[in-house]
C-alpha cells in the first residue's frame, strides 16, 4: 500500500506545481502599464454597488492587484445614472475619459469614446470574450457555462450610445443603490416601481443580443434576481487618465 500513497502524493504535488506554474506563466501575460479596462467582480453580487462612487471604488481597489501604473490611474465604472429629484443624469460614455483603452495583457479595446459606441461604425470596438478580461487576465464565464456559471451579463444602466435613459422606468437599481425589488415608494396610494437593471453581454452572444452594453433588462437587482438572468453583478471599469 506504501508505494501507492507515494504515488497518490507525488501526482497531488504535480498537480499543484502545474496549477502554480500556469498562475505564474498568467500573471507574467499582464501588462499592468498599458492596461486601462478590465470587467470587475462585484463584492455583493447585487444591484446595489453604493452608487457611483462606491462602483468607481470597486473598480479603484481591484486595479490595485495589477500594481505598475495600473494602480496609479484614476477607474471609473462604466455606469449611467438616472435624473431623480435633485439626481442628475449622468451618462456612462461621458465619465471613462477619451481613450484608448487596452485590456490586462495590452490588447486594444477601443481607440476612443465614439470607436466604442460606433458612433460612426457599430460594433469598432474589441469587446468580446476573449478580450474582455477581468482583472486577472480571465475570461467571464460566458454562455456555454455549466449551469448557474454563465456570468456575461454586464451591469451598464446604459443605452447602445452609453447614455442614461429618460423614460422614467428605472435601469440602474435606484441609481446603483438597490438589492430590492422595488424602488423605494414615494406614494402610498401608487404601487411601487420594480427595481431593475440594463445589462450588457460581455461575451457578445445570448438571446440574439450582441449588445455589449445593452443587450437586456435584469429580473431585479438583488444577488439571486441577477444570477437567475445570466449574470453576477459584474461592472467594466476603464481607466479615465
């Protein structure tokens, strides 16, 4: 039996200097001073991101990890905010800088704000799924995950121009700062509004939607309503300097 649990170790202790070996041969790939977008993980999984500043600080904090002048660089997220009461409207294209943006191992993404929104040509930019990185040089679980793992819905609250939306239905989970169902009720003698979110596919495939930043409505903004549409809150982040 000695010689068999030598061999059961000896194969776990390979396995493991493999696994090592591919994180180091990855981590070698990035290239953290040209980076300048990456599809961030979201901490809560929810809707609810602590509004624009909080979803800039995620963006902020996991740049972080690529050190180099990645984690010198000011992040936003690519995120629109709608007009409520005193709330100004805040487009998503206006608040990324102008570009260009490069993913983690240097590729390029887009050149500037109108080549990402094909303002002149759709589609001129390079988002798809094996470009559209996270901050670690992985690809998103896209379409074809196993079940429960797709992950490639993008939160944008944004039109196809990367602009807010004005038709009073919300998109951005109460601005960003909502895991409910429903938007807090102004009246009591009027149903609250549902809570939801616009979504973009980062893997550009899915129900006919190639949008990469407006592709569909979520189910609702809490962890589980944005699983259950194909995603898990993640956010793009791009570098604004």
């Amino acid at each position: 039996m000695k010689p068999i649990v030598v061999s059961t170790v000896a194969i776990a202790l390979l396995g493991s200097a493999t696994t090592f070996a591919q994180a180091q041969q990855q981590q070698a790939q990035l290239q953290p001073d040209v980076a300048s977008f990456f599809v961030a993980e979201n901490p809560s999984g929810s809707g609810n991101l602590g509004g624009l500043a909080g979803a800039d600080q995620i963006c902020q904090n996991q740049a972080q990890s690529l050190g180099g002048r990645a984690a010198t660089r000011t992040w936003h997220a690519y995120l629109s905010q709608e007009q409520r009461g005193t709330t100004p409207r805040i487009n998503a294209r206006d608040r990324i800088g102008t570009g260009p943006w490069y993913n983690v191992k240097g590729q390029l993404i887009a050149s500037n704000v109108a080549d990402l929104h094909g303002d002149q040509q759709r589609d001129r930019n390079n988002i798809q799924r094996l470009t559209a990185l996270d901050v670690k040089g992985n690809e998103i679980p896209g379409v074809g995950s196993p079940p429960g793992g797709n992950q490639h819905d993008i939160l944008t609250g944004s039109d196809p121009q990367g602009r807010a939306f004005i038709d009073g239905i919300d998109h951005t989970c109460n601005n960003w700062t909502s895991d409910a169902m429903t938007l807090p009720q102004q009246n009591a003698n009027i149903p609250a509004d549902r809570a939801r979110a616009m979504l973009g596919h980062v893997d550009r495939s899915g129900g006919q939607n190639t949008s990469w930043n407006a592709a569909h409505m979520s189910q609702g903004c809490s962890k589980q309503a944005l699983i259950n549409t194909g995603g898990a809150g993640r956010i793009y982040c791009f570098a604004t300097n």
